[in-house]
C-alpha cells in the first residue's frame, strides 16, 4: 500500500466538502463520517442520515492550533499545552464555541475538539482551511467500525465521496483520550483512550 495519501483523494475530499456533501474516511480512531463544520445544511444532513437526536453535539477535527482558536472564545492556556504535548488521540471539550453550524456545539456551546495525527486528515484540513466535523460512520445505536470493512453497506451508499485510502487497513486503533476543560481552566479527565 502507498505510504502517502493519495492528493487526488485529498483534492476530492476538499471539492466535497466545499459543495456541502458528505465525505466517508478514515481517521486517527475510526472511520468517520465528515462535513463542512461551518455549513448548517451540511450538518443538519448527518444528523439526518445517522438519525442522530437533536442536540447531541458533533466533534470536530482541526489541522493546529491556529485553527482552533478560531472556532473557540479565549482559548484557555492548558487546552495548547495538552495539544502540544499529545502522542495519542486526544480529544478536548472545549468551552465557547463560536464561528460553527448551529448543532455543532453542545447546549451548552463547548464543543469537542480533535487535532488528528493522521496524514490524510492533516492534509484534507490544511487544504480545506476549516474544521470538519468527525462522527462515527454508523447509525445512531451501532457500534463504531474501526475498518472499512465493518460499516454498513447503506451508510456507504449515501455519501458523496467515499475514501479509497486504508480501506484494507485492519489495524485497531485505540479510542482518544477526553478532557474536559472550563472556561477557568480548571479541566476533567472524562475518558483516557484505550479505556472502555
């Protein structure tokens, strides 16, 4: 299997989600469903597709730093040194959300945030130049695959781009760690990854 992410899988990814579409593809945990964070429409098709409840807010991927900070009011100190310092998939719900679709951000308006370590993703966020929205590609109830393999053929049918790239990828990957971090930056460890 080639080493590099294929670019014209990237360049489809990107011209996708800048349609408003839906995108299948793999990540650093499992395989997701993907859309343009930003765009309501585009939202509101994966809670529809998914059968997802109203309200249940959406995690997102980010290429750096940068990026986040832009979709987060003052964003606190401890959450750039947790992402600076991550080896392994980390997840932080972070407070204040601004500058998303409205069912993104919780009802509260944290949001949950991921910078992936994942070449693929890296490259479609870096070209795209916003975040996307990363939820587990199953119906609501299912488990989530953790290969190409175990997603549900109807799922795949629905989509408007679906990825080539590590469909024969095996391999299990562990769950991200979750932290939850306040606006004082006080913070709660709600899940390490690897844990049930």
């Amino acid at each position: 299997m080639a080493t590099n992410p294929p670019i014209e899988e990237i360049q489809a990814c990107v011209k996708t989600l800048r349609e408003g579409g839906l995108i299948l593809y793999p990540t650093d945990t499992v395989w997701g469903i993907g859309c343009d964070a930003v765009n309501n429409e585009a939202v509101n098709k994966i809670f529809s597709l998914k059968k997802r409840e109203a309200g249940k807010s959406m995690l997102i991927l980010a290429s750096d730093i940068n990026m986040v900070s832009r979709y987060v009011m003052g964003l606190p100190e401890i959450a750039v040194e947790l992402f600076d310092n991550a080896t392994t998939p980390l997840t932080l719900i972070l407070p204040e959300a601004v500058n998303l679709a409205r069912d993104v951000p919780a009802s509260d308006q944290s949001v949950g945030i991921r910078i992936p370590h994942d070449a693929f993703c890296l490259e479609v966020l870096k070209t795209f130049r916003r975040p996307i929205v990363s939820t587990s590609a199953n119906f609501s109830g299912e488990p989530s695959p953790s290969w190409f393999g175990e997603i549900n053929p109807v799922l795949i049918e629905k989509m408007d781009f679906v990825v080539k790239w590590k469909r024969e990828d095996h391999s299990r990957h562990l769950p991200s760690s979750i932290i939850r971090i306040n606006t004082d930056g006080s913070f709660r460890i709600i899940r390490l990854g690897g844990a049930n």
